[in-house]
C-alpha cells in the first residue's frame, strides 16, 4: 500500500467511527502501519473529525516517535505502537469510547459468545485486562495500557479475537487493515450492546457452544471458509 493509499484508509477509518456513532467530539483514534517502511500513520491529536484530512495523519515511527512536527499525534500513539509490535499479523488499530463495550470495560465485564453475531467475528470471550496499577499509571500510562493488552493476549490469538475492553477506559480492536479495524470496532459495539441486553435479562447468561462457536466463526475465516461470494 503506497503512503497516499494508507493515508485515505487511516483517514477512512476515523470517519467511520464517526458515521457509526462510536465516537463523539474529538474522543477516538485509528492508525495503520506500513510494515515495510516501519511507518504507523494516525489521527492528530484533538483535531475535530470534520476537519480532517489524508495529509493531516501523523507518521510515526514503531517506538511511538512522530517523525514530522507539522501536528502532534494522538495521546493514544504509545498504546498503538505497542499493539503493533505485540500483534505482527495486524494492519490497523481503532480506539473508542463506544458506549456499550465502554460500559463492559467500566464494569470489569468480559463479553462471552452469547450468539452467533459474536462468533461470525469473534472466535471466543472478548476479554478485560487488568486494572493498571498505581505505579504503571504513574511511570507511563499509555505504553502500560498497551503493555497490559499485550499481556492480556499472551495465551490467545489477537487475530482470532481482535478487540479488548481496557478496564475503567475502553475498548481497543485490531484487524488486517485500517478498515478491516473499523469494521471490527462497529461489530464489538453490536456484540456488547446486544450482551449488555442479556444481562439485563438474566445476570449469568450461558455462552453458546463450541460446536456452534467454532461452526460460525471458520465459515468466515477457517481454511475452508464458505460465507460470501467467490467461495467454492
């Protein structure tokens, strides 16, 4: 992908969490990665999304350094960058404060598969980390809030799961590519607020199967996958 190309998708990516209603004022972030340059491009900081543009997203380095002066990058660039060199498969990164995952965040509340909604994206429970401790706040609060997502996947496939719920803060979701990472943020909404629903109906819901997990999740992204056009 040439540097214009990741621009408008990084630039993309940020509009649609505004046209999905995942963000309000300037809350929110998304950025891509250009693997090869060992570039990241993201949204500046509090720039208001109606005045975005291509040009204006910040290229970064993989240690979270902006590598032009014309805009400071997002406060959330070091958690970025972190997930980035945790997450070698991933291609985008998107941060919201989407109010139902937002709310399970809050709540120290993973989301299992209740459905098959869920695991058409999600092969598994989206998980919470950890609450920081006072001295992770202290030392470095937004390379730890990578570093505890890091962690929290230590044992799982950020492919095969691509979000997280930070707990007290909110949600970071992943995917191959800037776009594929903004679809993805619109699904962990759909699924949390759909969830949140159950609770309200039953505190202890019950998760669906593995059989019925595993059947809807690898349709989409097994080996053998069937779901869409040009399948066999």
């Amino acid at each position: 992908m040439s540097d214009d190309d990741l621009r408008h998708a990084v630039l993309r990516a940020n509009l649609d969490c505004v046209n999905h209603g995942l963000v309000v004022s300037t809350f929110g972030n998304a950025s891509g990665i250009d693997r090869a340059a060992g570039r990241i491009l993201i949204k500046p900081s509090g720039v208001p999304y109606d005045r975005l543009s291509a040009g204006d997203m910040v290229a970064c380095d993989l240690d979270g350094r902006a590598l032009d002066n014309r805009l400071r990058p997002s406060s959330d660039l070091q958690t970025h960058a972190v997930l980035y060199r945790a997450f070698p498969g991933i291609g985008g990164v998107v941060h919201t404060h989407s109010t139902y995952a937002t709310i399970m965040a809050q709540a120290r509340r993973p989301i299992p598969c209740l459905g098959t909604t869920h695991a058409d994206y999600f092969h598994g429970t989206i998980p919470v980390t950890r609450d920081l401790t006072p001295d992770e706040i202290a030392r470095d609060y937004v390379l730890m809030t990578g570093e505890v997502i890091a962690e929290t996947f230590a044992a799982l496939d950020p492919l095969a799961i691509p979000a997280v719920l930070v707990a007290g803060h909110g949600p970071f979701v992943w995917g191959r590519t800037p776009d594929e990472a903004a679809h993805n943020a619109l699904i962990l909404e759909e699924v949390a607020r759909m969830a949140w629903h159950c609770m309200v109906l039953d505190p202890a819901p019950q998760p669906i199967t593995q059989a019925l997990l595993d059947r809807h999740y690898l349709r989409k992204h097994g080996a053998g996958a069937t779901y869409g056009q040009g399948q066999p």
